[in-house]
C-alpha cells in the first residue's frame, strides 16, 4: 500500500519551455504532498507543501511564480516549472502522507529527472 | 561497519556483516524521525520510524535507536546485504502536524560481496 507515481520521470526540453510534472496517489487520500529537489550527491530539499483545495506553501527562497503548484484532488499534485533554465535542471521528487497526523510517514514517487537545454 | 560522525557520508561492509548508519538531528522538539532508503534514480523507500516516547524500534532485520539525550539516531542493518546498498536518510518532524520532515545530509552504504 502507499503507493506514489510520478510522471514523467525523465524530461529534457530547452530554455523557456515549461514543463509539468504529476504526482499521484494511486491507493489512498492524500490531503497533503510535498514536492523536493535533489542535486547529486545532495540530500532533499523541501521545496513545498501542497494542500489540497488550498494554496501551496512555499519555503523560504523558492519562488511561487516559477514553481505553479496546483492541488485540485485528493490523489493528484502537479509542479509546474515554468520558463526553464538550465539552472532548473534538478532531480523533482514528490511525496504524499498518509493521513493528517504528523506521526505518519511520507511515501515517495520516483522522481522527475529534468534536464534543460 | 559503523559510520562515525556526521561527515563520514560512505560506510562500506562485507556481506554479512551488521551495519550502522548515525544520524544526528537539529531540533531537541522533534516528534518523529523516518529512516529512508534511496537506490541510484529513485525515490525514497520507507523503512522504518520511530516516535519520541520510544528509544528502539524493531523491523526486519533493521533496528532504529533513539537517544533524546544527545539527539542521536541511528540505524542498524543486521547481515546486510549487497541489495541494502544504497544511501540512507535521516528525516525528522520538526514543526508538529504540518508534516514538513528536514532530511539529513544521507550516508552512502556500500555493501562488498
């Protein structure tokens, strides 16, 4: 159980293309995702927390016009990146929690390459 | 095999042999920590977690310890295997029901047949 799907898992595209990326909640309710990115060799960062039906919440440093969360259903999250540089090349992982409780943990897609050109 | 530290980010062990990964976390508040598994190109897989009012947990063939003391967990691979090679995180809560987890830095784990 607790399965989360991230699509697509590999994209490469040029400068000033946006690009989106899904993540979805295949066998449960997800009132809260988390989108993060990985640079190699580098642990997560949290980017955002999307709730469902309610506005993102970004962290500090992120900028909410360049990355469009939109939260319109309990299984679906999708990010985004728009007007792309290069230096928006990353690893876009997504998360969901099962539950509202803190105490329970976050499951994982499998990431959304992006490289741009 | 035992990472020492925070800044040792590879631990490598012969199969079969026990493994332990630390972690140190940042906020003597947190309320629940999450050890996470990451393969090369994916995300990370769930392992096991562990809430404050425990200092040890058991899974299978993975034990989590918790010492609120020094704020030190860590986790530990019995006979590990090379499948268990991989990078680990340490994830704590920090900021109560929000969910939002703050990631450590991740210890590579290389497992020699």
């Amino acid at each position: 159980g607790a399965v989360v799907s991230q699509h697509p898992s590999w994209v490469i595209c040029k400068s000033g293309t946006s690009v989106k990326i899904e993540c979805r909640s295949l066998d449960f309710q997800a009132t809260t995702m988390f989108w993060y990115r990985q640079f190699p060799k580098q642990s997560l960062m949290l980017m955002a927390t999307s709730n469902e039906g309610s506005k993102a919440t970004y962290e500090q440093g992120v900028e909410k016009d360049k990355f469009l969360i939109n939260h319109a259903s309990l299984t679906l999250s999708t990010l985004t990146v728009t007007s792309a540089h290069p230096e928006d090349s990353s690893f876009y992982i997504c998360s969901a929690r099962v539950g509202r409780v803190s105490n329970q943990p976050q499951h994982f897609g499998d990431g959304t390459r992006l490289s741009i050109l | 095999g035992e990472s020492v530290g925070l800044h040792l980010p590879t631990l490598s062990v012969q199969e079969g042999d026990n493994s332990i990964i630390n972690c140190a976390y940042s906020n003597s508040a947190s309320d629940y920590f999450i050890w996470y598994k990451q393969e090369s190109g994916k995300g990370p897989q769930f392992i096991i977690d562990i809430r404050s009012n425990m200092d040890k947990r058991q899974g299978q063939r993975v034990t989590v310890l918790l010492n609120k003391t020094v704020k030190h967990l860590s986790l530990q691979i019995a006979a590990t295997q090379p499948g268990d090679s991989a990078v680990y995180f340490c994830a704590e809560n920090q900021y109560g029901n929000t969910g939002k987890l703050i990631f450590g830095q991740g210890t590579t784990l290389q497992v020699k047949p």
